[in-house]
C-alpha cells in the first residue's frame, strides 16, 4: 500500500508538470501567448502592468535616467515610444539596443512601438520597413527573449475596415516573420488606437494567419465618458475574454485629446485586473503631452522622476488599490 501511494503521488506530480507545460510552454525561448494569457520563457504568466514613455522626443533617448525611475512603481513592462525615421538623430540601433537592455536590466519587459503612422494607414509598410530593416532585425534578435513588438502605433483612423485592417497586417506580419523573428507581434485597434470592434473582428483571424500564433492585441480606450462609457469598458473587456483573444490596454489617462472629460480609468483598472488583461498608462511624463499637459503622470520639478508621480500618475501608478504597485507582478525577465 505504502509503494502504491508513493507511485501514484509520483504519477500526479507528473502530470500536473506536464498539464503545467502545455498551458505555459516554458520551454519556448521567447514570450508566447496561450488564449488570452501571456507567458515569459520560464512559463510564468505575464499581466502587464506598466507605463509609456515618448523617450524618442527625450532628451535622455536611452532611459539611463528615466528608466530606473520608472521601475521603482514595480511596472513589469515599459511601452518605448520610438519612430522608424532618423530626422532627429536618434532612432539609431545603438540606441534602440541601449533602452531595450537599460528596460530589461530594470526588471521590465520591453515593448518598443514605431509612432510615425498615428492615425495613418498608408504609412504601415514603412514601419515594417523599420523592423525589418537587417541593422534593427539584429538588435530585436539580440533582445528577443523578452521583446514585445509594438508594430505600429494606432495605425489607421475611423474609416478603416475590417478586411483592409486583416490583409494589411497580415503582409506585416509576413514580413516580420521573414526576417525568422519569432517574438509576440503587438498589433493596435485602427480608429487612434480606439477601435476595439475591429480587433474583436480579425483578431483570430491574424492569430490563425501568424505560422507561430504568437500576436497580442491593443485597444487605447481614450473612450471619453458618455452614459454607456462604463460598460463599455466592461462589455468590451469581457467579449474579450470570452474569445480568449489575447487583449491588453496599450494607453489610457482619465482625461481625452483637449483634455476633454473625462475618461472612467478606475473602471479600466478594476475590469483589467479581475479579467487578468495587462494595461499600460499614457504617459509617464519626462516628454510633456501636447495632446493634454494633464496627461503627464510626473510634473513639476521632479518631472519623469519617480517623486514628480502626482495627481492621477500618483494614482495609477501608486496609490490606488488597482495600481501598478499594488497589482503588478514581476515574472523573471532572463
């Protein structure tokens, strides 16, 4: 009796291990998506907590400063603002390779987005021109155990539909995935960021098309508060959920382009975190919002510092019981 209790303990241990392996794959060698879940190399799930930062307009563009500031709100994912042309001088590899390391080497998970085709549709291959770039496919390979890959910034304004949306992305993710890149491919709503329908309606499709189905979906609710704002955000969360599309909230603030009022971000956070959805807040602050100087989670003289948090920055990243010190766990990075 005493040998046939140990060998079934032994064959219960056994399978939880192998259950445990095929829900999270530890064994992939980079970031993987599982349904709606995310995982990091070592099979532990990731739930994004975190912010964005326009380092790209910064006068520190490799965070060595702003970085480790940031990490001390506990974020576990940094969405790094970048652009896939070189006017300013900064968008270099040696410079992209530097933030993505200083945002690992910080206990955050990497997640470089290209801005230049905000709002613009006709501008999607030239951001794929970036990544796939042979100079930057080195620096992103480099990196790609713990990369995400933020395709391109709210490509594409209200008027783009479904089918372009899916042939559009699916040429993108083609040619990514050419370059043997095999990191999750971050694709966000058309419509600025806001059209969660569309991701709703081609998300599993582009998941079926993707040869590794290893791509992350983001909606920007700037949903400005009307009488069904709130559930909105709940219905919208949870179709979602219930598609087991891998879904994350890239931005939010509390107030709108023109600082317009207002944005129910509490319930952003509290759906976020009982779905398990990751969610990034906009921004951090050491690059002022022109859309909204209210934006900014850091001002006055402490700007892009951790002790600048005020306001709803101080909020979200610190204080209330949904914020990113108090929800945010940190899955090993390397």
């Amino acid at each position: 009796m005493i040998k046939n209790s140990i060998l079934i303990t032994i064959l219960s241990v056994w399978l939880s291990a192998c259950i445990s392996t095929q829900t999270s794959d530890p064994s992939s060698d980079v970031i993987r998506v599982n349904g709606k879940n995310i995982y990091t190399v070592f099979g532990e799930q990731l739930v994004m907590r975190g912010v964005n930062e326009m380092f790209i307009w910064s006068d520190d563009t490799t965070g060595e400063i702003t970085i480790p500031q940031i990490a001390k709100t506990g974020s576990n994912t940094l969405r790094i603002v970048w652009l896939s042309n070189n006017e300013n001088g900064k968008a270099t590899p040696e410079n992209l390779d530097r933030i993505i390391q200083n945002t690992a080497d910080n206990g955050m998970f990497p997640m470089p987005e290209l801005h230049g085709a905000t709002g613009k549709w006709e501008k999607l291959n030239e951001q794929v021109d970036y990544w796939t770039d042979s100079a930057i496919v080195a620096v992103l390979k480099k990196h790609e155990s713990y990369l995400l890959l933020n395709i391109a910034n709210e490509c594409g304004d209200h008027g783009i539909d479904a089918e372009t949306f899916t042939e559009g992305y699916k040429h993108a993710i083609d040619r990514i995935r050419a370059t043997g890149l095999r990191c999750p491919l971050v694709i966000d709503a058309s419509g600025w960021g806001q059209d969660l329908e569309i991701l709703l309606a081609t998300g599993p499709k582009l998941l079926a098309h993707d040869p590794l189905q290893n791509l992350i979906f983001s909606v920007h609710m700037w949903w400005v508060s009307d009488d069904g704002s709130t559930q909105r955000i709940v219905e919208g969360i949870e179709r979602s959920v219930a598609l087991d599309l891998p879904i994350i909230v890239g931005e939010f603030a509390p107030m709108g382009v023109g600082c317009a009022r207002s944005i129910d971000y509490e319930t952003i956070m509290e759906q976020c975190e009982k779905h398990q959805i990751g969610w990034l807040a906009w921004s951090w602050g050491k690059v002022r919002n022109g859309d909204c100087p209210e934006m900014d989670m850091t001002q006055g003289e402490h700007r892009g510092m951790f002790e600048g948090l005020t306001d709803w920055g101080l909020e979200v990243a610190v204080t209330h019981p949904f914020s990113i010190q108090n929800t945010a766990a940190k899955p090993r990075i390397k």
